[in-house]
C-alpha cells in the first residue's frame, strides 16, 4: 500500500522559515542544528537551545579556535606564531561541534 504524504524536508519548513525570521536566527544554521539531532517537529521548543549553542559559521574548525583565543587571551604577536591552533582545535573539540561551517557549542 503507497501513501500521498509528501516528506518535506525541514529546510523547505515555511513553519521553520518563519520562527527564524521572528526570532531573528540563521536558518541554515537552524537547520543545521535541527539536522544534527534529527529534531522533525517541535522547532520553536529548540530557538533556546539553538541561541545558547550557536556560536557563528567559520571557514574551519582550527579558524573558530583562532577566535576563541583571540577572544579570550591577550596573546602578544610575537608568541602567536607558537601556538599550534590545530591542537587547540581538537581540545575544543570535546566542548563543541562543528558541521557545515557552523559551529555549536555542546550543551
């Protein structure tokens, strides 16, 4: 037996693409979120936790880490060039995630 129901991607959601818009939220970055924990209903129960975890789209992972220690440590430029990013990425790693460029933090 075949059904009519047509599967609708969260992406082409009007509900999603609205509740992005009236929260003032990243829909692809909404969307990624959703995707990665296979959230299909209930959206507007997720805009907290999306908020709280999203921390902005990066080129790489090792780039968002660049940011982190910019933001957060006063390196002189004279030390930056000893830092090694890619190791400070993977400890990041365990306190966030990354897919697509947008990076969350693991809440």
């Amino acid at each position: 037996m075949t059904t009519n129901t047509e599967y609708v991607h969260i992406a082409d959601n009007e509900e999603v693409e609205a509740l992005c818009e009236e929260h003032g939220i990243d829909h692809d970055a909404f969307i990624a979120y959703c995707d990665n924990f296979h959230i299909t209903k209930d959206f507007e129960s997720q805009v907290d936790d999306f908020t709280e975890a999203y921390q902005g789209c990066w080129d790489t992972f090792v780039k968002f880490a660049e940011h982190i220690l910019d933001e957060t440590m006063d390196v002189p430029d004279y030390l930056s060039m000893y830092i090694d990013y890619e190791a400070f990425a993977r400890d990041l790693s365990h306190d966030y995630w990354e897919t697509n460029g947008y990076v969350f933090r693991s809440l």
